[in-house]
C-alpha cells in the first residue's frame, strides 16, 4: 500500500481530478491510500440530477461548490470537519459493491478509539446508530477505487441548508430528518481531538492491517496532468451539472438497490429521450443502457425484447429484470 500525500489541498474539484488520475494513471502493480479534506462543497453521486439534489440558491449564496464523483451513490455535504479517503486497488468482482472489505480497517481503528463502529445499511458506517460515513465505488474494469467521508466535525446544519433530501429517503430510513440520522465522530470521543490528529491516528492504524507504508509525492508533470483534468472535466458544467433531458414521462422507485429515477421523452409512441438518476451502484455506465432505448417503441413486449440479453445488474446492482421493466413501462404501481 502506497500513501498519496495530497499536498494540503482543498479543492474538491482539485481532489476528485487527483483520485482519478490515480485510478487511470498509476501503476497496477500497487495498491493507493489517498486522504483529503475539502472545502465546503456538494459532492454529487455520478448518476444523480444535480438540480434536483442541491438547493441551489443556498448554494450560489454561500459559495458551496457542486462537484459531480465518478462513483454512484447519493449526494453529500463536505466541509473542513469532513475527512475522506479513498483505496485505490486492482478490480476485483468479489471486491466490487463489497464494502465490508475496504471499511473494516477504518471500523477497527474507531473501535480501538472506544467508538461502537459497525457497518450498516448498504455502504454506512455507523456509532450507537448514528451515520457518521457513506462509501461508495467506482471501476474502469481493471481499477476501482472505494472512497468514503468520515464526518469529523462537520457543520451538520449546513447538510440541510445545502442538500434537498428527497422525502423518499427520509421515509425508507423511517426518520423524520437528516439531522437525526447523522452525527460527528467527535461526538462520541472521551477526549477532544483535532481532525488533524484523528488523521493521523486513522493513518497508523491503517498502517498495522498492511505492509509498511510508503508515502508518495506526485511530481511536477503530474500534477500538471492532474490540474488538466480538473479544467477539462470537474470544473465544468456539462460534467458537474448535466444538460436536463426533455421529457414528459417521469418514473422513480426505491428499491433495496437505491434510488431509480426516469425520465423518458415519448413523441409519437417512440422514445426519443432516455434518462436515468439515482443514488445506486453499477459497475456499467447507465449511459450505455439509455442509448440502447432511444428510438424504441414505449411498448412493454419492445422494451423487453430489448432489454432480454442485459445485464441489469451491472448498471444498477442486484435488481430483478421484471421490476426494472415495469418501472419504465409503468406497471409497478
């Protein structure tokens, strides 16, 4: 395991630009620990709808940055009390949607801190009940890397103020809102520590489930390189917001995967347009099944003759085909 020295930055666009590169750029032979702390920001999951996940006037107001990752899953709040960290390693099918694996070290370091950590839910790390972590993935095929926040001392109002939280969320966990489902890990520490300090502390104890560390620098050129990508694609709009499809059609269901959201244009019983949002984990991008709509009869036998050799569960997780099929028909009701 090789440590990224991230330099002090706080960037989020700067960040999510560097753990990519990471991802494509580095040598396989070894695997990579990144940790950084970002600016207030909204750190949008790679198949959400930004406009529909964010209160944009607040934002625009306070100069929060909306960034869009590379990995699915649901929006979050980033702050100075927020740490991440991000496992880059080799693709591994076992590996891919496998939380426990890449969340166990950092549960055992809050355990040897006497805090009741555990993994929950779908990607959640959990204290006495409380959400102090979400983790998502992301695979090329040959890399993947699996990142996750540790709200430290987060501004825990600013999560409300910032994000617009679907009441479907709300009502799935049976909390009545966010507040009451997330805390800081400082909350339940004996002794005060600083987020600097709660850092290091994580780094040595990573350090014990591995070989010894070594700690890497990137050079000049590269992070020429990682500056190019951050201009070329986290600090644009196409990639951060997205253009919002036409449509006349919407479908949204929450099923044990996440969040599936539709948007289909029909014009003249034809799908011209085919788009999909949501908070969950597929290893394909959804882009390739959109395409593979357009232009289709909005009737139920085309759709499925069409969709009969996909692999749904490669975009979208472990989802029944039938259940997918009538969510975009409209027979799910």
């Amino acid at each position: 395991m090789i440590f990224i020295e991230n330099e002090d930055v706080t960037n989020p666009h700067l960040n999510l630009a560097l753990e990519e590169y990471i991802l494509r750029n580095f040598s396989v032979e070894n695997d990579y620990l990144l940790f950084y702390v970002n600016e207030p920001s909204i750190i949008i999951g790679r198949n959400q709808n930004t406009l529909e996940e964010i209160n944009h006037e607040y934002v625009e107001q306070n100069n929060i940055h909306v960034v869009r990752r590379v990995s699915g899953g649901g929006a979050v709040y980033h702050d100075f009390g927020n740490l991440n960290f991000s496992f880059i390693t080799n693709h591994d099918v076992k590996s891919l949607n496998n939380f426990k694996k890449f969340t166990a070290p950092v549960i055992k370091v809050l355990n040897n801190l006497g805090l009741n950590a555990e993994l929950k839910g779908r990607n959640d790390i959990l204290i006495d009940e409380k959400k102090i972590s979400g983790t998502a993935q992301f695979s090329t095929g040959k890399r993947m890397v699996s990142h996750g926040t540790l709200l430290f001392d987060t501004d825990l109002g600013e999560v409300v103020n910032a994000l617009n939280v679907k009441m479907s969320k709300i009502q799935s966990k049976g909390h009545k809102s966010v507040r009451s489902r997330v805390a800081n890990i400082s909350e339940f520490l004996r002794e005060p520590l600083t987020i600097e300090t709660f850092r290091t502390l994580l780094l040595e104890g990573l350090y014990e489930e591995s070989e010894p560390f070594e700690t890497y620098r990137l050079t000049a050129d590269e992070w020429k390189a990682v500056h190019q990508l951050k201009e070329e694609k986290y600090d644009t709009w196409d990639w951060n917001y997205g253009k919002s499809p036409k449509f006349n059609i919407q479908r949204n269901k929450r099923f044990a995967i996440g969040e599936i959201d539709l948007r289909i244009f029909v014009d003249k019983g034809l799908i011209k347009e085919f788009k999909v949002y949501g908070d969950f984990f597929g290893k394909e991008p959804v882009e390739t099944l959109e395409n593979l709509l357009q232009e289709t009869r909005y009737e139920k036998e085309n759709i499925t003759e069409i969709l009969k050799d996909v692999n749904l569960k490669e975009y979208f997780g472990d989802i029944d085909e039938e259940d997918f099929i009538n969510l975009v028909y409209g027979d799910d009701e």
